[in-house]
C-alpha cells in the first residue's frame, strides 16, 4: 500500500442496533449502515454483531477503527448491552490487528460541529453539509460516522504537527 493511509471504521455500539462508516483517509464516507438484533438470547445478539463486523472487515481493507467511549447515561440497563456488544466488537477488531482509537463524546461533537455540548440534530446536519452524509440515515449510522470522522480529522492534524 506504500504511503497511501487505509480506511477508516466508526462504530456506534449498541446491543440492539450498532452503527457503523467505512471512510477513506480524506473523511469520505464509503459506506455505512445499522446492525440490528431482535430482543432474544443475548450471545446470539453478539454473535450477529461480530457476524456483520467481519463481513465489514473483508469487504473494507480498515487500517484504523474509532468508537465512542462507554458513557454511563441514566439508563444503567441499557450501558450493559452497550459494554457488551464494545467487548466484543474490540476483540474482534483486536484480533483482526486493527488499532482502534475511543473518544468521548464531547469530543465527537466538538470536531464536527466546534461545541462539545452539541445536539444529534447539530450533529446530523453538519454530516449532511461537510460529509455528504444523507440527514435521513439512521442515527446510530450517523453516530458512527461521526466518530470515525472525529478520527480522521485528528489523524490529519496529528500528522501536519507531526506527532
């Protein structure tokens, strides 16, 4: 591959729906899509996460993956399939030898629209204007994409300063 910087992955994890964008090194957005699962056992749910993870991996060459990190909202319930469906996509990103990158979301927001405390709304809309991203996607979709954009943006700057 030479110089040339491979593609990116976001993920948005989520037990019942887990978003997910492929982005070329520049911050365009190749694909990106949902996982769902059906409320049922939980290791099948996982099982068809890591499924679709590795169809991923082998359609996309991703050289660097970029999740959010675990927030611990209200809703403490919800946090448990969160953890698990992150604890299973890490390891198969581990064992697939992708590096990945976690920001918090005050971040995500602060790199797309320059205020960390931004709203999914703010958010989706300057995706729809600086990524191209249609403002009628799913929003863990969006969220993903978000997030590996946070990353690329990021990387770029870290490699002008040359860090």
């Amino acid at each position: 591959m030479g110089n040339r910087v491979g593609l990116l992955l976001g993920v948005d994890p989520g037990l019942a729906a887990t978003g997910w964008g492929v982005l070329e090194a520049d911050g365009t957005v190749l694909a990106c899509g949902t996982v769902r699962t059906a409320p049922g056992p939980v290791g099948a749910r996982l099982l068809q996460i890591v499924d679709a993870l590795r169809t991923l991996l082998r359609q996309h060459p991703i050289q660097e993956a970029a999740l959010e990190e675990l927030f611990m909202g209200r809703n403490r319930t919800s946090v448990i399939g969160v953890a698990e469906a992150r604890g299973v996509i890490l390891v198969e990103l581990a064992a697939a030898g992708v590096p990945v990158h976690e920001y918090k979301p005050a971040q995500v927001k602060a790199a797309l629209t320059g205020y960390g405390m931004a709203d999914k709304g703010q958010i989706a809309r300057m995706l729809a204007l600086q990524a191209r991203v249609p403002s009628r996607l799913d929003q863990h979709a969006v969220d993903a994409v978000a997030i590996a954009l946070c990353h690329a943006r990021g990387r770029r700057l870290r490699r002008l300063v040359g860090a």
